[in-house]
C-alpha cells in the first residue's frame, strides 16, 4: 500500500475515533456503525482457483477460499443543513476510503454533495454493502474479486462500489402522497487507463499512488433519475436510468460512456429487481500487433461493448429466513488482447440460489451456490464451472 493511501486511511480512521469519542458539544448529531462479512468462496470444479497461483487463461482465477469485507461509517449533524460522513472499508481491493464528503441540504429537492463518494448510478450500488443484500456475491455487472475468469474479463461493466472526488447535486420531490422522484447529476474524476487499454484500469482509478487525483484534468459527467409509484400501503414499483460519460486517458483522446435501467417492484415482503448495463468504450489501436483482429487501415481507433444485466426475487418464508434466486449474462462485444481466451463476441451466463437466515437482528448468515457457463473454454477445455459461498456477516 502507497505512503499516501496510509496516510488517507489513518486519518480517516483518526476521524472516526475522534468524532465517535468526542463530547456533545461537537456536533448536533452523529451515528456510528459498522458491518464485517466474512465470505468463503469453494470452486470445486477447479484444483485451485486463486488468481495468484492460476496463469492468464488457464483457470478461473478468483479470490477464493476466505475473504473479508468490513466497513465502518460515520454521520455527523453539524447544523440543521450540512451533515459530514467518513467512510473507511477493507475487501479485495484493499483498504479504501469509500466516502469522505459533506452535503449541504437547502431544501429536500436540492442538495449539495462535494468530497468522495460512488456517484449515483444505477439500484445495486445503493445496496453493495454485504450487510444490505441478501447474497454472498454481486450480480455479474457490479462484480469485482469473487468472479470467475475475472483477469480475462476485467470485472464486470461498473464494479461496485467506485468511490471518486467531485461533486454532486441531488434530490428527492414527491408527486402527492404516492409518486416520489429523485434525481442526481454530478462531476467526478472519472476512470482511468493507458490510450491503447482494451478495459479501464480499475486497479489505477481507485489506487492511492496516484493521490486519489484525476490524470487528464477532464471531469467525467453523470446522472441518475428514478421514479417511485406507491401501489398500496405495502407495495411500490421503482424505475430508474443512470448514466455517465468521460475520457480515461491522459491525452482526452479516448472516451467511455455506460449507461443504465433498473426496476424494483415490491408486494409486501417480496421483491423483484432487474437491472440492465453497458458500456461502451473507445481505445487508440495504433500499436496493432497487441490486439488479435485486423483494424481497418487508416483507423487510429477501435471500441468494444460490455453488457450485463440480472433479475432477483427475494421471498422471506419465516421473518428470519430468506430466499434469493438470481440469474444474470455478461456479454463482450469487440476486439481483443493477444493472449486472452476471449473472442470477439464472448458470454457469460449464471445462475443463484441462495438463502440467508437472520440468528439474531445484527447477525445473518448466506449460503449459496452458482452454476457458470461460459462461451469461450480455458486451458483446460472446461467452458462450465460450480461455485459455492457460505457467509456470515454482521452490522453495529
């Protein structure tokens, strides 16, 4: 870990410690709180599914076996209008500042939000903390370290969360007692990567050896809306679409745009989820041989799409006990590295069954198998594979 990722961390962890222990006169309000998921992830079709043991396109490579996620917040009111929130979270991607912002609310339709913080886009990433949703892993488009073949496909279209600097303008205004319209626009730093990178670097736009600082000067712009019904009493129906655009290089040259829809409709305990991404992303091909299908002569540029979508019904049977099924696609769209498995039209397809069972109201465990089907076989001629997680994950 960089000097200035310790640094970002300890100081965060710093504030948390000083405001949490501090006297009333600091604030008007705060609130403390925390959640720890540990996750252990079985490959038994493979020998070892590690991604630091397996080489590039000969296995799944995964984080496998134990990992842990563990986050801990805290809300502090420091007037009627302005609340400050820190963040500081640990998974397979590290130690990570996830929030360090404060929001200026001059009216529920108008609020200011300016710090780090994942800007609004799309309905999971409201809910990607392990202690808000019901499954061990994230659907295909959000997901980071757990996923399978994950080298070779990069991750999925937006891995979640994706903290950044910048500012954001959002709001809530309700239609009568049963319509409720929220909104967010922002400007953040934006992903980053070389010209020529057939993905974004996810590993660079969230890396501290950077100083958490843009590298082309250029914001990345976005926004999201979303339209709550109020069916009766007990059910409601969301509909949302999300998107941002930005360019990831240092020059400006190359540019990313992702855009989404989700809906949720809840009766009673029952909830729906669907959700639909893709991104669409240009890169320079002027060093040709890197990739394997012949650009057209003359053409500088290139792109590829990433789509990936799921759908989820989550049905409590008991009021401890859960049941969660998902299904959800990865699909790829365009040229490709030498050396990747991948083709110019690649696929994912995986199917859930979960369920999660609440011993106590701050304590649950998740268990849950995955079947995969790939379109493209590795190494080992194996286009198909079998996971399983068994979690426990706790919230205070």
């Amino acid at each position: 870990m960089s000097h200035a990722r310790y640094l970002l961390v300890l100081l965060s962890a710093m504030f948390i410690a000083l405001v949490a222990g501090s006297s009333d006169a600091l604030a008007v309000d705060r609130t403390f709180a925390g959640s720890a998921q540990i996750d252990y992830h079985f490959v038994p079709t493979m020998k070892n599914a590690n991604s630091n043991v397996v080489p590039t396109g000969q296995g799944s490579y995964t984080f496998d076996s134990f990992t842990i996620e563990t986050a801990l917040k805290v809300a502090v009111d420091v007037s009627d209008h302005i609340t400050a929130n820190v963040k500081v979270c640990f998974g397979c991607h590290g130690f990570e500042t996830d929030m360090a912002y404060f929001d200026f609310r001059a009216a529920d339709e108008l609020n200011l939000r300016a710090g780090r913080f994942s800007p609004s886009f799309g309905s999971f990433n409201i809910r990607h903390d392990p202690a808000n949703h019901k499954l061990s892993d994230k659907p295909l488009a959000y997901d980071m370290g757990r996923m399978l073949r994950r080298v070779d496909w990069k991750m999925g279209v937006l891995p979640s969360p994706f903290p950044d600097n910048g500012v954001e303008i959002n709001g809530t205004h309700w239609f009568g007692d049963n319509v409720q319209l929220d909104y967010a626009t922002y400007a953040v730093s934006g992903f980053k990567a070389s010209k020529d990178a057939p993905e974004l670097d996810w590993i660079t736009s969230r890396s501290g050896n950077a100083y958490y600082v843009d590298n082309n000067g250029r914001p990345t712009v976005g926004g999201r809306a979303a339209l709550t019904t109020k069916l009766s009493p007990t059910s409601d129906f969301t509909f949302g679409g999300s998107a941002m655009y930005g360019t990831y290089d240092a020059g400006n040259d190359v540019w990313y745009e992702i855009l989404g829809a989700d809906a949720t409709l809840r009766i009673v305990r029952t909830a729906f989820r669907a959700e639909y991404l893709v991104r669409r992303q240009s890169f320079d091909t002027t060093a040709q041989a890197k990739f394997r299908y012949l650009i057209p002569p003359g053409a500088q540029y290139d792109y590829f799409t990433k789509h990936g979508a799921y759908l989820e019904i989550e049905q409590p049977l008991t009021p401890k006990f859960d049941v969660i099924a998902r299904g959800d696609v990865l699909f790829r769209f365009g040229n490709v590295q030498n050396g990747t498995p991948l083709s110019q039209k690649s696929s994912i397809t995986r199917a859930t069954i979960g369920a999660a069972y609440a011993v106590e109201q701050n304590l649950r465990f998740k268990a849950s198998t995955e079947f995969w089907a790939f379109s493209d076989e590795d190494s080992r001629g194996h286009d198909k594979e079998l996971t399983f997680h068994l979690s426990a994950v706790a919230t205070f």
